[in-house]
C-alpha cells in the first residue's frame, strides 16, 4: 500500500531547499519507491493565506499523512505579529498534536568537509553524536505563562518548566534503544544542582537505566556539557535532554560539523511516524538568492524513509549520493573552501539527482 508524505515548504529558503528534496523524491518514485505526496501550508506563508500558521486543513493533512517533510517557518516580517500567531507556534503546534515527542538531532562530520569546521581537525575528525531531545515538554509548553503588568506597574514575565514522569521515561527509553544501536554510551543532560524538575529527571532516567545494562549512563550539567561538546566533542555518543537544553546544545553541535546547513533531524511519535526538517531555519536573509545548502533537508528526506517508511535502501542511496556529490568537491556557499567547486542551491540538488539516477541505473 502506498504511503503518503505530507510536504510543508514553509517560509525563507524553506521552498527553495524543499523544492531540491522533492525533486530527488521525484526521482526515487521513479526508481520504484511506492509514495505519493502532497503540499500544504505552515508558518508565515500559511498566515498570509489563511490568517493561522497551522490551519486547521494542514493540521488534518498532517495527521493523516505517514511522514511529513518540513522546510523552514519565520522571517522578519511575521515578527510583530502577537506571539500567539507567529510562524514558529506552527512548528509547536505540530509537535504538540501529533505528539512528535523525541528528537533525533545527528551530528555527524562528513569527512570531505573537515577543513569547514571552526575546531581543529583532530578533535572534529570522525565526529558522530546523536541528540535525543525531548520535544514536547519543558518551559516550551509550561503553563502557566505570559506577561504581566505589576501594582507598581513594572513588567514581568514568566514561563513554567515541567516534565512529568511519563515524559521523562519515554524520551529516556528512546534515547537508551539508540544507544544500543551506537556505541553504547549515553550522556544524560540536566541541571540538577539547580532545578528541581531536572533533579527528578536524573532520579528517572538513572531508574529506567536498569533496563539497560549494557547502555554506559553518565551524567553532566548542561553549561558542563557545552563547554565539553567545544573542548572534546568525541567523547560523546548518545546525549538525551530537556526540550531547552536541547534545543541549544544540538545547534551547537551541529557547528562542529562545518556548517548548520549539512545536518537533518527527525521528530517521532511512539509508532514512528515522524516529521522531518533541516535544523538551520529559514534564514530570511540568502531567501530567494539561490545559495542555500539543500543537503540537510536532503539528508532529512533519507531519514524519513529509514524511520517512518521503513524504505533503508533508498535512505543509503541518498546518503551515497550525497557523499558522491562531496567527492566530487561540490559545495554551496556556506561549505565552500579553496580548491572546492561553489555551486547553488539548484545546482547542488542536480548534482544529487544526478549522482541517484546513477546508481539507480545500475542496480
């Protein structure tokens, strides 16, 4: 039975990387993989045309479909919108409905783009961590919230961080099962010196440890573990944490990788059903210039297929292609170094595509 993808372009670059992913798509339909696919709109776009980042007929398609591929939501001009209506409340909405509950954020260091990192080469090299992130608790979605006028008449703000039980194990559970499939070795990320509700995170996922026995559990505090990811990244494999605390670190890693643009993310529900996305945004500021890196939504669209749609094989040719593609020395703006071939956005897409008929023909 074939599968559906649900594709959300977005705002920014979000059509432009979303346009190359949909294309190699293309060409894997062509190939023999059994999808279909259909648009809708989200974020600042969505607004424009409907008044709502997530209408209520993208929501509906959203939980119908077996996947969902996303661009990138935001720009400058939605941010004067009330907080309520502004393109990111569609990616939380999102989250929050289809209880995508764990983040799969990788940052893995491709080696023809070892010179691209800002740290030395011997401490990138061979670089391979996985985020789990928990994705729809936390401060994020806290109540109660909000801004509020004081007697004296001063502002002041306020959000709530908590995490049930329930929340905690299940995040925990999926970061464990990865670890088994890695090195065995997951780092737990907390402030629990400070923050009671983090406290009680390490008290759960110490216990749910017990399930595991052959998982390395270590611990460490969150401004600890961004100083180590910077100092020595390779010491981790497995990291898990808070929706926040997540959020930071793994945009942090992924700067050790050379560039935001390479890296893909996966949000699953407890049946695997996921959404998909490139981590580095909309970036407002290239939109409609043609130099955007589209690997990472790329990238995204191999993950889709190995987590949601169980298709492994073409998830590899993907990841092959791309490979090739960096063989070859191609790189978009923001990869490029001396002796590397500069191409666009398109350009870098075809060079994909190309790279996947290749293959395709000779399998």
């Amino acid at each position: 039975m074939s599968k559906n993808i649900l594709i959300l372009p977005g705002d920014g670059i979000g059509p432009e990387i979303v346009g190359e992913a949909v294309k190699v798509l293309d060409e894997l339909i062509a190939q023999g993989l059994d999808v279909s696919y259909e648009n809708a709109l989200v974020g600042g776009a969505a607004f424009d045309a409907c008044g709502h980042p997530l209408p209520e007929t993208t929501l509906k398609k959203a939980r119908e479909a077996d996947a969902i591929l996303l661009g990138a939501v935001g720009g400058y001009e939605w941010e004067s919108l009330d907080i309520s209506l502004r393109p990111e409340k569609a990616l939380l909405g999102l989250r929050s409905e289809l209880e995508l509950f764990a983040n799969l954020r990788p940052a893995i260091l491709s080696r023809q783009l070892a010179d691209a990192s800002s740290l030395k080469a011997e401490l990138v090299e061979d670089l391979d961590i996985l985020i789990v992130r928990e994705l729809t608790g936390g401060i994020y979605f806290g109540q109660p919230r909000g801004v509020e006028t004081l007697e004296n008449g001063e502002k002041r703000g306020f959000n709530t961080y908590v995490y049930t039980e329930s929340e905690v194990k299940r995040i925990a559970h999926v970061a464990f099962k990865a670890a088994q499939k890695r090195q065995k070795r997951l780092c737990s990320v907390d402030k629990a010196n400070v923050l009671e509700v983090t406290e009680m995170w390490r008290e759960i996922v110490i216990e749910v440890a017990r399930d595991y026995p052959d998982v390395e559990l270590t611990h460490m505090y969150v401004d600890n573990a961004s100083m180590q990811l910077i100092r020595e990244p390779k010491q981790f494999d497995v990291m898990v944490t808070g929706n926040m605390f997540g959020d930071i670190l793994s945009d942090s890693a992924a700067m050790l990788t050379g560039s935001i643009g390479m890296l893909p993310s996966a949000s699953l529900d407890a049946s695997a059903k996921g959404m998909y996305e490139p981590i580095h945004g909309s970036a407002p500021d290239i939109k409609g210039q043609n130099i955007a890196n589209p690997l990472a939504t790329i990238l995204s669209l191999a993950m889709l297929l190995r987590y949601s749609l169980n298709e492994e094989q073409f998830a590899l040719n993907i990841e092959q292609a791309v490979n090739s593609v960096l063989d070859a020395g191609l790189r978009t703006a923001d990869i490029y170094t001396d002796g590397t071939e500069k191409v666009s956005t398109t350009e870098m897409g075809q060079a994909v595509r190309s790279a996947l008929s290749k293959s395709g023909s000779n399998s």
